[in-house]
C-alpha cells in the first residue's frame, strides 16, 4: 500500500478538507481527492464521507485509522533513512505542549534544534494533555510536553505540579493553608476547558465533586479574570497560577492532588528525525526543568 495515500488522507481528516490537505502538504485539491480515490479502489471501501462542510472518516475509515497512521509513519521514517544513507538530513515531526507556561522554553528548543538541523521540520501545536494523548495514540503527534496519560509512550518526568484552587483575595480561605476540595461543590465555579479531559476535571472526577458552575471559559486569563472580579472560585493546575498577574489568592487543594508533567514520546522505532530531536530536546528540557 502507497504510505503517502495513507498519509494525505490523515491530513484531510485532520484538516477537515480535501482543501486543507491540500494546503498543508502542497497537492493541488484534485490531486488529494484522486489519492483519496485511489486508496478506497485500492481498499474497496468508502472512507471519506464528502459533504458541502468538508470530509469525516466513514465506520470503515476510523477502524482502520490507527493502521493508517502506522503506515503513514513507516513512510516518513523510510524516506528519512534513505536520505540519510544519502548524506542527507531531512524530515520532519510534530511536537506538542499542553501547558502554555512551557511555550518559551519549548520554542527556545527548538529554534536551537532547527539552527543546527535545518533540514528537519519542527511543527508546534497546543492542546490538552487527554488530546495529546490520543494523537500520539494515532502516531500525529511526536514529542509532547504533557502531564501524564495511559497511553503506550516513552515518558520522562520533568516535575510534580499541585492542583490549586485560585480565589478572590476577598474569600474568607484566601489566607488558608489549603482549600478543602469538597468545598467547591458549595461555591460559584469557574470552569475551565469544559467538557474536556483535562487535569482539572480529572481532579474533580476523583474526588467526587460537580461544583455549581456559575461561569465556563476555554482561557486561564479569562478565569483569573471572573475570580478577580469575585464571580466564583476555579481550579488549576499551579503552573497556570504562578504564571498569572490578576488579584487573586492562590491555595493548595485538600486533601493535595499532584499531576505529573513530563515528556512524551511516541513509542516503537524513532524516525531519524524524530531521533535526532529526543537527542537534543530532553536533556535541554529536563535541565530547564531542574
């Protein structure tokens, strides 16, 4: 089977188009949609459903999905071998983080990885720890700065972060030397990243808890916002805390629950490329880190 085929119709999914595919890898969108073609004729099932609001996987297509990716792989990490054997280096990876606290030294990694590898493409994207996961489940995803997930990966751990609760400076625990996590069940909330699997919802998972939510947002800076102006409590992780400005008390939970931030990354044989970043960027990134 052609890997490239299994590669532009990940693209496609991921992109939500034949047009973004197109875009993104420099195909012409007739030319993604007859690689499409191809691989259903080659296959003998249907595996794009077209509609005017672009494309989704059929039944069929999502059962053979994580086939796909690994054929996708197979192909990158060939084509990477061949050049090297060449005297080349080239490829590419896509490498993730899911704490926006971690973007500079992230991306002071890999401006010096790229200035000394310019023939490796470094591609950045944010989201959460769960949708990380399931990326790299689906082999889109490299390198990921995450907290941990129960998925097949070569993990390291960089460092313990508290989950804190983050209240006006006015709420009688503000001065407390922990927030009773039970005690959010009987406060205005302020949610953070609804309906996603996210560190906070895991935290309230275990403990039993659905807080009243009085607010929801998809951005800390907007929560720090609403508890400033006194509009509920939140809860987060203290990487965020500590790297807000807004008037607010910042409080352990109680009892304490920790996640684990470090760096994952995806298992089985690496790219040459994606070799050469693992090299470069997790000694750099655990230094930073200690």
């Amino acid at each position: 089977m052609d890997t490239e085929k299994c590669a532009v119709l990940l693209a496609a999914l991921e992109a939500g188009s034949l047009s973004g595919a197109a875009d993104k890898l420099g195909y012409t969108p007739s030319g993604v949609s007859r690689l499409v073609a191809s691989l259903e004729a080659d296959l003998g099932l249907p595996l794009l459903v077209r509609s005017k609001g672009g494309v989704a996987a059929t039944p069929e297509c999502e059962a053979l999905r994580p086939t796909f990716a690994q054929l996708a792989a197979l192909g990158r990490t060939y084509r990477e071998e061949a050049a090297a054997l060449r005297g080349l280096e080239v490829g590419s990876i896509t490498v993730g983080s899911a704490y926006r606290p971690l973007y500079r030294a992230l991306a002071a990694t890999i401006a010096a990885f790229t200035a000394e590898h310019p023939g490796i493409q470094v591609h950045m994207e944010h989201a959460n720890s769960s949708t990380l996961a399931a990326g790299m489940a689906r082999r889109e995803i490299d390198f990921a700065l995450m907290s941990r997930r129960e998925i097949d990966c070569r993990w390291t751990p960089l460092s313990q972060d508290a989950m804190v609760a983050v209240l006006p400076p006015d709420h009688p625990l503000a001065g407390a030397a922990a927030f009773p996590v039970t005690r959010l069940a009987d406060e205005p909330f302020i949610e953070l990243y609804p309906g996603e699997d996210c560190d906070n919802s895991r935290t309230l998972a275990a403990a039993g808890v659905t807080p009243p939510t009085a607010h929801a947002v998809h951005d800390t800076s907007a929560g720090f916002a609403l508890v400033e102006a006194g509009l509920g409590v939140a809860l987060m992780n203290d990487i965020y805390a500590r790297a807000g400005d807004a008037n607010v008390a910042v409080v352990p939970l109680a009892p304490a629950r920790t996640v684990e931030i470090g760096i994952a990354i995806r298992p089985g044989r690496p790219s040459p490329a994606l070799a050469a970043f693992e090299a470069f960027a997790v000694p750099r990134l655990q230094q930073e880190a200690s």
